[in-house]
C-alpha cells in the first residue's frame, strides 16, 4: 500500500518505473520539468516575489529547501553563472555553507551539483535586480537627468577637495616656514 501511494507522489505509473526514479536511474525525466521550463526572468522582484519564486523552485537537499544552480540559471540566464563565476571564492560574496552548498560525492555514479539556500538565491535575485536598475537606468530620461546632476556634483567636489589639499600644503609651508624660524632662532643662542 505504501509503495502505491509514494508512487503516486512521485508520478510513477508503475513501481518499476518508482524503483528506477527511486534508486537513481537518471535517464528518466523529471515530471515536473516540463513544466518548469519557461522565459527567462526580465523583470526586477521584491523580496516577496523573490522569496515566493525561491518557495516555488527550491527541492530538499539533506534538512534544507534549495535551488540548483543550473535551475537559477534557467531563471535569470547566463548572468546567473558569471554573478556565481565572480562571487564563490575564498571569502567571496556568496558564503559556501551558508549561501549555496554542493551534493554528491564527485564520482561517476554521484556527480556534484551545486545549490543555493535562500539567502543565497535573495543575493542573486539582488544581483539580477541590479542589472535591471542599471539597463533601466541607461534607458531612461530620469537617468540621464540624475547623471547630469551627479557628474556635476562630483565636479564640485573635486575642485572643493583640491582647494583643501591646496590650504593643507599652505599650512604645512607655514608651519615649516615657522620650524624654520625657531631652529634658525635656538641656533644664534
């Protein structure tokens, strides 16, 4: 009984078919992935709509809900792969242990695949975002409006900061000037 029921979970339509899908026959494809594939994802999300996504495409690796990176990156296109390309490293924006994780034993019969936890999948949705805001930002007459300004900002300071250095390297001429004095000073007594 229990076998015909976990075979309808499954999808299986016979426990020959739940006996390969269950021991790891990975010829047979997954019944939900017809259904997950789709566009990619254009546009920017919330952190609800991040973590609704995140809740819809996470599976269980050990005790956690997960997004393979191969998934994430069927989501948010080759953009995905480069962010995880540049941010996993030693000491890198995504933490292994605590952003993304791998399963397997790196063999033949279990190779490694690699997920993100939620934080993980957030801090590429944030990534994906960013890209987002800057195309849009690129494209849009508020943008360019706010570069104008920003440029001109940025111009004030520099001139602000390079009279400052000048009344700095004035002040150290003086107070060298005044040294000056005082040693010339103590030597004629």
């Amino acid at each position: 009984m229990l076998l015909s029921v976990f075979a309808v979970l499954v999808g299986a339509s016979n426990p020959t078919t739940l006996k390969n899908r269950v021991c790891g026959n990975y010829n047979i494809p997954s019944a939900r992935s017809k259904e997950r594939i789709r566009k990619l994802i254009q546009e920017m999300l919330n952190k609800a709509a991040a973590i609704e996504l995140f809740e819809k495409e996470a599976v269980l690796f050990g005790t956690s809900d997960a997004v393979p990176f191969y998934r994430a990156i069927e989501l948010f296109g080759e953009s995905a792969a480069a962010f995880f390309d540049r941010t996993i490293k030693f000491e890198g924006y995504l933490d292994g242990g605590a952003d993304w994780n791998a399963w397997g034993a790196c063999t033949d019969d279990r190779p490694m695949t690699n997920y993100l936890y939620k934080a993980g999948f957030l801090k590429l949705v944030t990534e994906h975002n960013y890209l987002c805001v800057i195309k849009a930002h690129a494209e849009s007459e508020g943008g360019r409006i706010f570069d104008k300004y920003w440029e001109e900002r940025s111009r004030r300071l520099e001139e602000w900061e390079a009279e400052e250095e000048r009344k700095r390297a004035e002040r150290k001429a003086k107070r060298a000037a005044a040294k000056a004095v005082r040693e010339a000073a103590e030597k004629e007594k």
